[in-house]
C-alpha cells in the first residue's frame, strides 16, 4: 500500500514544522552576494623545546698486571637538545561577502 510522507503527519506538526522552517522576510544583498575564499594559514603544532637525554657511562676493559679490569672511560652526563617548533599549513575555506552590489 503507498502511504503518502503527508499522511502520516498530523496537521498540527505540519504547522509546527512550517513556522520553524519559514524564510525570512528581508534577505540581504550580503546574505547571496560573495564568494568562498581559500586561506591558508600556519598553525603551531609543537612549541619549542629543551629535551633532556641521559648518556650512560662508557666503560673499557683493561689487562692489568694478569686481570682484566673494569675502567671508567667517559662518565654519565645529561645532554639536551634543543628541538624546535614545529608548524603545519592548515587550508580553510572561509565566506566573503560583497556588500558593493
């Protein structure tokens, strides 16, 4: 059986849905007049920063005096490293009216 989308709806949902679906009254030259615009901006990703890195001690085997022995060679220290920010190009489409029409 063919049902009609009309038909299902009762009257007074129909009115409802006409009052909020309703256009207004005085449309503006702005409103239609125009074009999209395609801008393309940088935006901060990462912000620059200090890294901190933790290098082990370097040891080295030595034969002394009939026995191998462990020697320090280079002790443990921290290095840092500078890594710098990072940036990306984000593309946005953006309306531009134009109010001289």
């Amino acid at each position: 059986m063919f049902t009609n989308a009309l038909t299902r709806f009762s009257p007074a949902a129909l009115v409802l849905a006409v009052a909020f679906c309703a256009v207004p009254n005085s449309v503006r030259a702005e409103d239609y007049c125009g074009h999209y615009e395609t801008r393309v901006t940088q935006v901060l990703v990462c912000a620059a920063q200090v890294e901190k890195v933790w290098c082990a001690p370097v040891y080295r085997s030595v034969y002394y005096c009939g026995n191998y022995t462990q020697v320090l060679v280079t002790p443990g220290y921290y290095r840092y490293y500078n890594a710098p920010a990072r940036y990306e190009s984000r593309a946005v489409r953006v309306w531009v009216s134009s109010s001289n029409y």
